[in-house]
C-alpha cells in the first residue's frame, strides 16, 4: 500500500493509505520510491504537464498568493502540500482509501512523511518543468515565486486552451479569449478552470459572483456544475442551482471573486455523494430556455455588397449562410443566426454603406431606431455650447 496524509477537519494530521497496488507497503521505502517513479512513467507527457498545470496554478493560489489560507493552515510547508496534491489526483484516479493506520510511534512516522514529501518533490518537479517547458511559466515553492502573471496574454490563452480542452464538451478560442479578456485576474481564472473540473467530476458545488446581462450588480451563486459548452457563440457554465432547483447557463466572462478552496469540498464529496437529476446536455442545450441565457435566438438577413462577401466569409467569427449572390448587381444576400443583436449591430457599422439589415422586419425597425437615437445625441453633443470664460475684472 502507499503511504499519504489525510488532513483531517479536526485539523489533525494521522496516516492514511491509498490501495495502490498489492505488493507494495508503506515500511518499504524503496518499493514506495519504484512505485512512485513508475506512476510518472505511466503517465504520458500529456498527463504530465496537465498534472504539473494544476501544481502550478494550485500552489500559486493556496501557497504563495495566500489567497485561500484555509486551505493550508499558518504552519502548513511546501512538503505538506505535496502531499495535499497526492491525495487529490489519488482521489481523481480512482484509488480506493483504505482504513487509518494505527502507528503511534511519532519519530517513524515523521520520518515516513518526510520521506514521501521528498519523493512527491522530486516527481513534481518534473511535472512542473514540462509546464516551463511548454509555456515558458515556472514556479518556485522555496523561494515562494511564480512567473504567471496577468499581462502574459499569449501565455494565459495556451494555458487556459490546454485545460479548457480537456474538461469542456465544446469551446473555440474567440469564446475562449472574450471570457479570459473579462477576468481582471487571469491566475485565477486558470486556477477556476481546475475547480471546474473536479467539481464536474465529483459533483460538489462550488461559489462565485455573477454579473447579469446588462446590470452593473453582483448577486452570489452556489450552484453544481454539470458541463462547459459553447453557448450560442459563447463559453458558459451549465450547473444546477438546488435553491430553484433548475438548470442554468453563466457566462464564463461574467463569474467573478470565485471560491478557489476546492479541497475540503472534494473529501466531503467522497464521504455524502450528492443525487443530482438527471441531466443531458444536448437536450438542454437545444430545449431549455435557460440554456440560451434567456434569449431569443434570430436570424437575421443582410443585403451586403459582393465585393466585401470574401472578406466577410475569411472574417467572421459568427455562423452564417449565403442564401443569394449576383455577380451582375454585384450583391449578395447573407442570413445570420444568433441570440447577440450587439453583434450584428457591430458588423453594420463596419460596413458602412455595404452592408444593409433587410430581414427579419423587427430587428430593422429596432436597428434604425437606434440609428436615429444616436444621431441625435450627437447632434445634441455638438449644439450644446462651451463653457464662456469669465471675464476678467482688472489686472
């Protein structure tokens, strides 16, 4: 069996096994160091940086940040978080716990922990170096540093695409980049995608604020998620919220201040599995309102100039189809299905005078009441007189 630590909510910590494989036993350090050496040759590089992604991302957050301080108490070190991250990919891998140990000699058990922290260390620190390998990103839990930083653009997009793809039913990387852009700290949305995954996986819920569309205030939400998906062009959650007891979407773009202390919600998800309903993302997806963030899917149709139709198709990012072309009358007629009218309203106006809405009769009446609405508060913006300087009285 392999030795781990299980810190316990009581705040104590005590031996606990993980039934790993049946030959091996935790008395025996050096068949612990062979099992621990081939559990990282088992793993293909893949699984390793992915590992390593969470190392890194995890300890940025509970260790050097500080963020989420009940996650390790004040004397919690570097070795005890090793061990931390032990037991939850165990946990993730499926191994079954077995009964507490009943060792009572403290100076072999000190040293039986210090043994595995330094194992767990060496491993790690491969994982770790696949990461800096990949992204050019290192942390350092002696020296309590982290390159992550939130103006690495390029490097928190690959990292964010590298797990997103891993744990999301469907995504694209213009929905990826608009949800990371709305995050004003980017470590943790990266961090937040790790808790989405093992929050999805063990069903514990996890909280956060949100921002409605359209409304400047935050309300807080403890929901269980059940997917991520492309959500009419858009990344959401879809989780279960027990309070209504019913399933809904959040944009991704539009969380905020999340829970990152994950852990304590992992090992009561082990101890009181939680019934969910049933859930099956495509028939939400193409029947429930809530899915659609409660907004009516259009389509729209636009007149547009042929000679801007190339651009138009190696341009856009929104699902369309060429209904008509007339090379003759040099047009062509486009039809567009989305929920986001802003959208649609953004593609008119860079076209100027070569794209022209026509359909359906709704949606021109509301564009061009928006049109005449703006025109005339520029026209107020430019009627309005400056401010006459005072005259001046004497010298």
């Amino acid at each position: 069996m392999y030795l781990t630590l299980l810190l316990l909510r009581r705040g104590e910590y005590k031996l606990n096994y993980f039934f790993l494989t049946q030959n091996l036993y935790a008395d025996n350090q050096t068949s612990v160091a062979a099992h621990c050496s081939e559990m990282a040759k088992n793993l293909s590089k893949e699984q390793q940086l992915l590992q390593g992604l969470e190392i890194l991302l995890l300890g940025n957050e509970w260790y050097i940040r500080g963020q989420s301080r009940n996650q390790l108490g004040e004397t919690a070190n570097v070795g005890d978080m090793y061990i931390r991250f032990e037991e939850i990919h165990n946990i993730d891998g499926g191994y079954e716990e077995q009964p507490e140990s009943d060792e009572t000699d403290a100076e072999a058990y000190e040293k039986r922990r210090t043994s595995l922290q330094e194992i767990l260390r060496k491993r790690y620190s491969n994982y770790i170096k696949e990461v800096e390998s990949k992204f050019k990103v290192n942390i350092n839990f002696q020296s309590k540093i982290c390159n992550l930083r939130n103006e690495n653009n390029e490097t928190n997009f690959q990292i964010a695409k590298t797990i997103i793809s891993k744990i999301a039913y469907s995504s694209s990387d213009d929905a990826l980049k608009v949800a990371l852009s709305n995050w004003e700290d980017k470590p943790a949305f990266l961090t937040f995608l790790i808790v989405l995954k093992y929050a999805i996986k063990f069903q514990f819920p996890i909280e956060f604020k949100y921002n409605k569309l359209m409304r400047l205030i935050s309300s807080d939400r403890r929901v269980y998620p059940r997917s991520i998906a492309l959500i009419n062009g858009n990344l959401g959650i879809i989780a279960y919220d027990k309070n209504d007891q019913n399933t809904k979407s959040f944009l991704l773009g539009r969380i905020h201040s999340p829970k990152l202390d994950f852990y304590s919600d992992l090992l009561k998800s082990k101890e009181n599995s939680v019934t969910l309903p049933n859930f099956d993302l495509v028939t939400y997806l193409s029947t429930d309102p809530n899915a659609k963030f409660q907004k009516q899917e259009i389509t729209y149709t636009i007149w547009m100039a042929k000679n801007n139709l190339d651009f138009f198709k190696h341009t856009s990012t929104l699902p369309f189809e060429i209904k008509e072309e007339d090379s003759i009358k040099n047009f062509a007629i486009v039809e567009i299905k989305t929920f986001n009218e802003f959208q649609i309203f953004d593609l008119l106006f860079n076209y100027h005078t070569y794209a022209k809405l026509v359909g359906p009769p709704s949606a021109v009446e509301n564009f061009k009441k928006k049109l005449k609405s703006l025109s005339e508060f520029y026209e107020e913006q430019t009627k309005k007189p400056g401010k006459k300087a005072s005259p001046k009285r004497g010298k």
